[in-house]
C-alpha cells in the first residue's frame, strides 16, 4: 500500500480512494487471505493521511466482509469463508458441512482425553455409576478460520481411545458401527466472554449461537453429547417449515 498509488486512484473522498486500493492490492494478490493489514497508525503515517480516513475506510470494508477485524489483533484479509448458511434439519459433522463448500476443516484441539463425566453428562448419555467418557474439546476451523468451538462426550466404551478422532467425531463413530442417525438440537443466543471468544477472533461479549446436540443411534441409545459456541457473525441457521 504506498502512497504513489493512493494519489493514482481517482476521484470520490479520500478513504474511498483508499478502499479502492486495498481491493485492488487483494485482487491482484498483492494481499492474500488472513494477511494482516498495517496498524492504523503505521497506515496513516506512511499513506500521509489522517486516522479517521484509515479507520472509515477499513470499517466500510469489514462491514462488506472483505477484511475481517479479529479481536486484540488486528484487521486481516478475510479468507472467503464469509457466512456459512447451515441447514438445521440434516444430521451432519462439521467436516462434511465445511467440505461441502469447498473449505478445509481443521481443528485445534484443547482436551482429547477419557476421564469421569459430569452429572448432567451421565444422565444425558444414561451412563451407568462409574461409566467414564471420552471427552473431545476443538476448537474448528475452516480454510484456517475460526468458526465454532465444540465440547462434545461420547461413552468411553464406544470411543475407549480417544486419540482415534484425528478430525472427524463420526467418521471414527462410522468407522466403530456407532454412527448416530438421529440427534435433537437446541440453539440458544449467548455473549461469548473470555477464553472462548479469544479463540473465536472475536471482542468479549460478542453474540453466539450456543448449541446442545443430543445423538441417538438406531436402538436410541445416546451416542454423543456436544455444546458448542458458534460465531454469531458467520453463521445463518436455516430450516425449511412445511404447514402440517
Ligand atoms: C457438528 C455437530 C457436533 C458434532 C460434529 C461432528 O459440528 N454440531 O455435535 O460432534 O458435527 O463433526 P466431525 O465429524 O467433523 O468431528
């Protein structure tokens, strides 16, 4: 980004001219996806213009989604990922949800692990006393960007090593007999604090969508427990209603 060019583009208020040439640095790939874009002030300086035209002009282009502001951070090129629209009436994993457009799942784990549950994770699983579970904390993401954060527990008896969830939950659930084919999900709004919005990019107190899935298999044991925070800001749930 360097002043010659900003004097080049034409006409229209100055942090208009300066939106046109970071699209045009992105276009040419000059800035490529999750670059991260010069302090304001370090912008300003060597730009020679003020703050206010930097910081008008990099919130008009978080706000069409071309940059993406991550929280303590910085302003970065967005990665394409954009909002995700989810239908909610499909029993699908996160790997094949993100495959499905075209993006690459990964996941940072936080604990992956087998241990005691908690009460109310006994009695969702219907665990028997002393029945310990396997526990898999992730923090997802899709073409490297953070999109959802997942705690989910599955009967150790089911998943006795854990360390066999490389990426995909029910790809190893599929791969022991014990793929779910049923699930009850419920979405309540939430602010994200803390930890969990650090790992999300996103300010404290930002919205979330917090999600519980309950999982049956066949015979209708439950076969995974999961709470999770998704980003309010990438994500758009969607169910087709039908008059019965
Ligand atoms: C979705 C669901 C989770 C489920 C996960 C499995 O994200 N909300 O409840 O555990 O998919 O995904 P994967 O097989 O990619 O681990």
């Amino acid at each position: 980004l360097a002043p010659e060019r900003l004097a080049g583009e034409e006409g229209g208020p100055l942090y208009m001219r300066l939106q046109t040439m970071i699209r045009g640095a992105i276009m040419e790939g000059r800035l490529v996806p999750n670059d991260a874009l010069p302090a304001e002030r370090e912008m300003a300086a060597s730009l020679h213009v003020s703050r206010v035209t930097v910081r008008k002009a990099i919130q008009g282009l978080v706000a069409e989604g071309v940059l993406r502001q991550r929280h303590g951070s910085g302003t970065f090129v967005s990665s394409g990922v954009g909002r995700v629209e989810q239908p909610l009436s499909r029993l699908t994993s996160f790997t094949e949800d993100m495959r499905s457009r075209g993006l690459i799942p990964t996941a940072s784990w936080l604990e992956r692990s087998i241990g005691m549950p908690t009460s109310a994770e006994a009695m969702i699983l219907g665990l028997s006393p002393a029945e310990r579970v396997a526990r898999f904390n992730r923090l997802r993401l899709a073409d490297n960007e953070p999109m959802a954060i997942e705690r989910a527990v599955v009967p150790a008896r089911i998943l006795p090593d854990p360390l066999v969830v490389e990426n995909s939950l029910y790809d190893a659930l599929a791969a022991v007999g014990m793929r779910p084919v049923r699930a009850v999900q419920r979405l309540n709004a939430e602010n994200v604090g803390g930890a969990d919005a650090a790992m999300l990019g996103l300010a404290p107190g930002s919205a979330a969508l917090s999600i519980e899935r309950i999982s049956y298999l066949p015979d209708g044991r439950v076969v995974e427990f999961t709470r999770s925070h998704y980003r309010g800001d990438a994500y758009d749930f969607v169910a087709e209603l039908n008059l019965s």
